[in-house]
C-alpha cells in the first residue's frame, strides 16, 4: 500500500500551475518534487509497481520534465538518482523561461526500510 507520501495529487504542489522560474521559492518546489520522483521511482521498483501502477512519474510530468535516465546502484540495483530533461510544450508561454533549467540531476537520500 503507497504511503500518502508518494501521491502527487495528495503531497505535491499543486498549486504551483505557473512556475516562475526567477522565483526562488518556485525553483525550490520544483527541485524538491524531482528529488521526491526519485524516492517514488525506488519505491515502486521495490513494491513492483508498473505502468498504471506507478506513483512516481507525476512528479516531474506536473512541471513539464521528462525522465532521461535513472541511476542504478551495481550492488543491489536500487536507484539513487535521475536526469531529467525540460520538455515544455511549444505551445508554453511563460516569461520566464529563458531562467529555466534545461536538465536537473536530482539524488535521494536513505530509504530507511
């Protein structure tokens, strides 16, 4: 059973449906929300939740992001990070967009369990 934690539409930002990139506060909950990505995508590799199943892409989908790639431990193949590409649509208009990051490394810390 997924914690209240790892759902978007319970714990994310959702309020945030205009990122102003000069915004610090802005660029703070949407770096937070990817670091959080990368705790969900562990969590569903380790309760085998797949497709429809899967908690973890909303976090950056919700902020126009992409998953490129996840960064896999060798010993015991948990993921430990990601790179994710900023993909607005063309049809995006936001003044600020020229500040906007065009990649982000996001890591997770200790998953106690």
């Amino acid at each position: 059973m997924a914690s209240e934690r790892e759902s978007f539409d319970l714990s994310g930002p959702l309020y945030l449906t205009h990122v102003d990139w000069d915004n610090p506060n802005h660029r703070k909950s949407v770096a937070a929300s990817l670091v959080q990505g990368v705790y969900v995508l562990e969590k569903d590799r380790q309760d085998r939740r797949e497709g429809t199943d899967a908690l973890a892409s909303p976090w950056w989908v919700f902020f126009n992001f992409q998953l490129l790639h996840k960064l896999v431990d060798d010993v015991d193949s948990s993921i430990f990070g990601a790179i994710y590409e900023f993909k607005p649509p063309s049809t995006y208009c936001n003044v600020t967009l020229h500040r906007s990051p065009h990649y982000v490394i996001a890591f997770r810390g200790t998953i106690t369990k």
